[in-house]
C-alpha cells in the first residue's frame, strides 16, 4: 500500500471518529477533511517531492490527482439540490397543515404508537423502492413529526426507524438506487429481473422478507410504547396545492426513474442528466414559491428559504469530497483488491461460501463508512474475475449470488451509522432543526439490529435461492 493511500485511510478514520464523538460540529469536521484532501491534491500539482519523492505515488504507477475542480465534481449535486428543492416544497406542505391531517388519518386507523411508527417505516420503503431515499425521508418525516408533536412523544425513534426503512427498500427494485443501476448494468438485468431471474425469485422478493423481518425488530424496539391513541377531531386544510406540488415531486420522480443515468445507458439508450432528480425537486419547490409571490405571503417565502438545511448540506458535501479523496488515493481500489484475493486458492461449495460471506459482510461494514456507489462499482468489476477464479461455473452457481450479496450488504450497511447514508444525515438533520440532537448511540440502537436483521435474512435467502 502506496505512503498517500495509508495517509488518506488515517486521515478519513480520524474524520469519522470527530463526526461520530462531537455531533454538532460534524459539518466543519467534514468540510476541514475535505480541505485537507484538497491541499494535498495542490500539493501533489505543484511541488510533488515537498513530502519525499514518492509520497503521491499510487499502486499502480500513477499518482495522486485532486485540484479543486475535481473535489467540486466529486459532489453529488443531483442529492444536494433534492434536498434544498424538496425541504423547501416541505416547508409549504407543513404550512398547509396536511401533515397534520395524515396524522389525525393515521391515529383513527392505530390503536397505540409503535403500530403507527411501524406503519410510517413501512411506507417509507415503499416509497423508496421507486424515489431515491432521500426524498422519501424528506416527504414523510413531516407527517412523523406531527403525530408526535400531538401525542407528545419523542419524534427521534420514528424519524429514525423511517430513515432505515427508505436505504433497506432502496435494493428492491432496478430504479430504487443508483446501487441497482449499476448492478443491472453489469449483470445485464432488467425492471423484471428484480421480481423474477432466471425462474427464481428475485431481489425484490429478498428485500421485502428483510422489510417484514425489521418490521418485527422496530415493534420489538417499540414494544413498551403502548399509549393509547385518543381521536377527536380532523385538521381542516384549505389550501392543497402544497400537497399538489408534493404529489407532482413524487410522480416526476417515479417517472424520470426508468431512464437510465449516462453511466449505466446501453450504447445509443437515451438517458438523463446527472441531475435530473435535483432539477425536479428545486423546480417544484420554485412552482410553490412564485405562487406565494402572486399571493404577496413574503414572509412565507423567506420561511421557506430558511427551512432548507445548509447544516446537512454542508455536511453532505465535505463527505462527498473526503469520499472522492480516498477515492484518488487509491483506498477504496486496495479494498477491492484485498477482496478479491479471498478467492485466489481453492475451489468448491465450501470456498465460494467463504468468498460470498466476505462480499456481503465486508461490504455491510465497508458501506457504514464510505460511499457505497464508487466501492460497488469497483467491485462489480471484479466479480466475474472472483467468481472463475473460484470455480462457480464448474460448481454449477450463477455469479449472480456474489452480485446480489454485493447489493445486499452494500446497500444496507449505511444502516449501521447515522453518517452511513445519505437519508440517514436527512433524518438526522431534521431532528436537528426540531430541537433533538441524536447521539451516535442512539442512531445505532435502532440502526444496528435492524441492519442485522435485515442482512441476515437477505444473506440466507441469496445463498438458499442461488447456491
């Protein structure tokens, strides 16, 4: 391993020791990372032997490039601009007082709290299977936390429990995560594919029995929270174009999802922009907002824009250029690597279980800290070599089951910390905003057996279904 991928590798460990010790500043703690990295790649560009001669030198013969051009590049502006777009047509749709009336909806249907928490997790991955995670939480939390300001209860657990909810559904379908997209790119599937592969039940159906098996984990958690839920009246709402604009965001989103990104199009395919979602989400959101121009509600308008969460933006966009970094550095191409070799020697049912056990656990762990889109990618590249070198062709299993572990684990192991995804720093974000800072600890006390849940069953099933 290279000087600058051993200094990157301490550099991200530190980083996300601060994030997870000190909540409040993880933003600063992200961004000064990120700076880091990008001091290093000027470094590298202008005075290379300043550390010793072979300090930015990488594995394989080249060296380590990252100028700032290339850190802004490595952020995903398609998610930062669903964020503020959405959290801003949120800000309208909580203004109109419907999320209060899903939540009078909600309590005339349940019979105590953690039914309802249930109900709103498991909805929230529905969604998801079909709009990326982030805005599912973005859309739902607000009814969560409504219902809890008028039982009076605690909204962390359920904001939570729907975070983890939306990243689990998101391997269920060809279009519920860029992981997906990228999957099918390299196992050559389709929409069907994740219902039904080669006569077998597909991802969907593995997913859905890790959702119902969490299902039962989030009651168990929620098993003391039996206050009874007492219905009087319906919150009157008078305005619906909010909801309107909130509905429209969804259905855009559902549609544009079945075009493919330009990274996973099939030669002469037409695909989308990069930021498609993004541009959906802002422009919605700027729909709601020239509409109260019209109306003169000025107040509301700057309520709107002050509603948006520049703290889990900024956060979100120091992870995405420390990710990029190690990314350069050649840190998440060493993982893959040391991966791979698990399956240089032997070969037969009982190495490719081992082989298989490693890419679905490593990649839980590996997803809990990095982003889970650069290291599935490089690992659906060498899958087919991992997969001849331990004889599955002449063992008569499909290559499929280590694609589908890799999804399995790479997907839901963001679940394990509260900066492992994406949804995960949304939700947190607007706890956040709401007054609850949420320790690492307790992210994890729900993340963590829910994530085990969720695995174990998918990482059972795959091996039953395809081994």
């Amino acid at each position: 391993m290279s000087v600058i991928t051993i200094t990157a590798l301490v550099i991200f460990a530190v980083t996300y020791v601060l994030m997870m010790a000190f909540q409040k500043i993880r933003p600063y703690v992200a961004l000064g990372s990120a700076l880091i990295f990008v001091i290093l790649g000027v470094i590298a560009a202008i005075k290379p032997d300043l550390f010793g001669q072979n300090f930015f030198s990488l594995q394989d013969g080249s060296s380590y490039s990252y100028g700032i051009v290339e850190a802004l590049k490595e952020i995903d502006w398609n998610v930062i601009m669903m964020i503020a777009g959405t959290m801003g047509t949120v800000y309208l749709f909580i203004e109109s007082k419907m999320p209060q009336l899903m939540s009078d909806v909600l309590i005339s249907k349940m019979h105590n709290v953690k039914w309802v928490i249930v109900a709103l997790s498991l909805f929230a991955g529905i969604v998801s299977a079909f709009v990326d995670n982030v805005a599912t939480v973005l859309m739902i939390a607000p009814v969560a936390l409504a219902l809890c300001k008028k039982l009076n209860i605690s909204p962390v657990p359920s904001i939570i429990c729907i975070a983890v909810s939306s990243n689990l559904q998101g391997a269920a379908t060809l279009v519920g995560d860029t992981t997906s997209i990228l999957l099918a790119k390299a196992a050559n599937l389709d929409f069907s594919s994740f219902f039904v592969d080669e006569g077998k039940p597909g991802m969907f159906w593995v997913v859905e029995a890790g959702a119902l098996v969490s299902a039962f984990i989030i009651y168990f958690m929620l098993r003391k929270e039996n206050k009874k839920i007492e219905f009087n009246s319906r919150t009157v709402v008078e305005d619906k174009f909010p909801t309107f604009l909130l509905v429209g965001t969804v259905a855009a989103l559902i549609a544009v999802s079945f075009i493919p990104y330009k990274s996973t199009a099939k030669d002469g395919q037409f695909y989308k922009p990069e930021i498609t979602n993004g541009i959906i989400c802002v422009t919605f959101f700027l729909i709601g907002v020239i509409r109260e121009l019209f109306r003169k509600r000025f107040t509301v308008i700057k309520n709107a824009f002050k509603e948006i969460d520049y703290y889990t933006i900024a956060l979100l966009a120091g992870l995405f250029i420390v990710i990029g970094g190690i990314k350069k550095a050649g840190v998440i191409e060493v993982i893959g690597k040391t991966i791979a070799k698990v399956g240089d020697s032997g070969q037969g049912a009982g190495k490719i279980f081992i082989v298989y056990t490693v890419i679905v656990w490593v990649s839980v762990l590996l997803s809990a800290f990095i982003d889970n889109i650069p290291y599935t990618a490089t690992m659906l590249a060498k899958i087919p070599t991992i997969a001849g070198q331990i004889g599955m062709a002449s063992a008569g299993i499909s290559p499929k089951l280590l694609y589908y572990g890799l999804l399995c684990g790479a997907t839901l192991g963001g679940n394990l910390t509260p900066i492992g995804a994406s949804a995960n720093i949304a939700g947190i974000g607007i706890l956040r905003k709401e007054g609850y800072e949420v320790k690492t600890t307790t992210f994890m006390k729900y993340g963590v057996p829910f994530t085990l849940a969720a695995v174990i069953t998918g990482y059972v099933l795959l091996w039953i279904i395809w081994a």
